[in-house]
C-alpha cells in the first residue's frame, strides 16, 4: 500500500508517497519553507500543493507537531493559535480532497523508527526526541508508542525547547559543546522520569549527531534516528494505516 505522509514543522511542510511495507520514500521528498507563522488556511494550501506536486489522489497521513486526539488539534506551540481547536482531518481533507488522518509528528517520527529504523526490534523502552524548532517526544515499549509533550517541561520557568531545541541552539548562538551539554542535562532529567533503555534523537540535527553527542551523556543508549529528518514523513504514512485497522 502506498501513502503520502507530510510531517507539518514549525519551518517547512515536507511530504513524499511512502510504500508502508518497506518504509521506502517512493519518490524524492518535497519541501516548502515556511518563514512566518503559518495558519490553518495557509496549511491546507501547502499540503493540497504538497498532494498536487505528486498527482497525489489516495490516502494521506499527515503529522502535526502539537497535541492531536482523533483528528482535532489541542495545542499549537510553534503554529498559529488558530490551530488550537481546529478539525484538521476536515481541513486537510477538504483541502486535498483525499482521505486523511492526523497524528502527533513525535509519534509518527517514533512509529517509523520503532517499524523500520534504529529502533527495529527492540522491545525495551525508548524515548524518541526531535529537535527542530520544538521538542517532540514519544515513549514506546513493545510496539505501543504513546505521544508526549516533553519538550514543555520546564526548564528556568520555560519550556524546554525554548532552551534546547535546534532553533534555540541557533538563537542562542551556542556551539556545539554548549548546546550538547544543556542538552545533557535536560535528557539526564528525563532519564531520571523515565528510565529509557534506548533513547533515538530525531529531526533535522540528527544528521549532525558527531558533533554534539559526545556531550551529551546519557546514562541509555541514544542513536540518531535511521530515517533523520525524513522519520516524520514516513511515520505520517504509517500512521494512516494503523488508524485504519482500528
């Protein structure tokens, strides 16, 4: 079966057909940046241009990054406001005139890594982390994988990702040592939480995992992510299916 995931960022929308037995991208991802806050109306409009790029006229699974139950979003940390509430299956599925689900963006990342990347075949409880604009997390243990929203734990008032996340190594203008230390001490604290055996670190700097893992730290295992960037675009796939056999 073939699925178009699209994994929604807070900088860029990105999706590719996925054949969900392999985990294989059937074609070269497509990407549209996204340098202002993007709304739910303009959303629609990138993912039915990210469907029409590929002549695209079956199902679809899209990830969200944010708290998604069934197919209505509850929060929208690095989108607009206007997301908060917002029936995005209807939405996206107006929009593309294609069959959709909604999934949390961790949870799709997790769900491809767990299937057919770093994770495959460990049974043991991982903690999935993507670093991007935001934190997203997800917690899996024997093929379950359960979304969180670790990235808003607090760190000096704040939510973590306003400290750690690959934006604000940027924003901050740390170097690689800075930031892989914070970063340590902020997995190490979830570690204490959670006691995960393995721990997958995804998202656009997992490609970049040389230059800040040494000091990172964890007491787990931790591995970039088989799929790096393009675990959320696979996961997204996934997820339609599992949806659907419910």
């Amino acid at each position: 079966m073939k699925v178009l995931g699209i994994d929604i960022g807070g900088s860029a929308l990105k999706g590719a057909p996925v054949d969900i037995n392999t985990g294989r991208l059937l074609a070269e991802r497509f990407r549209i940046e996204t340098p202002k806050i993007v709304t739910p109306e303009r959303a629609a409009k990138i993912v039915a241009e990210i469907a029409q790029h590929f002549s695209w006229r079956g199902p679809i699974g899209i990830g969200f990054p944010g708290v998604v139950e069934g197919s209505k979003l509850y929060t929208s940390a690095n989108l607009h406001k206007r997301f908060i509430g917002c029936d995005a299956g209807k939405l996206f599925g107006k929009a593309t005139r294609c069959p959709v689900t909604i999934t949390n963006d961790a949870a799709a990342a997790a769900l491809a890594e767990m299937t057919f990347g770093a994770g495959r075949r460990f049974k043991g409880k991982t903690l999935l982390l993507t670093l991007g604009t935001g934190i997203g997390s997800a917690l899996c243990y024997h093929g379950l994988v359960v979304p969180c929203e670790l990235g808003h734990f607090p760190i000096r008032g704040k939510s973590a990702e306003k400290f750690v996340s690959s934006s604000a190594r940027k924003r901050r203008d740390l170097s690689w040592e800075e930031w892989g230390t914070e970063l340590g001490d902020y997995i190490r604290t979830l570690e204490r939480l959670l006691w995960p055996e393995l721990i997958i670190v995804g998202g656009g700097v997992s490609a970049k995992s040389r230059k800040y893992f040494k000091y990172v730290k964890p007491r787990a295992k931790m591995v970039p992510a088989k799929f790096l960037n393009e675990a959320g675009i696979v996961g997204a796939a996934l997820s339609y299916d599992r949806h659907n056999l419910r």
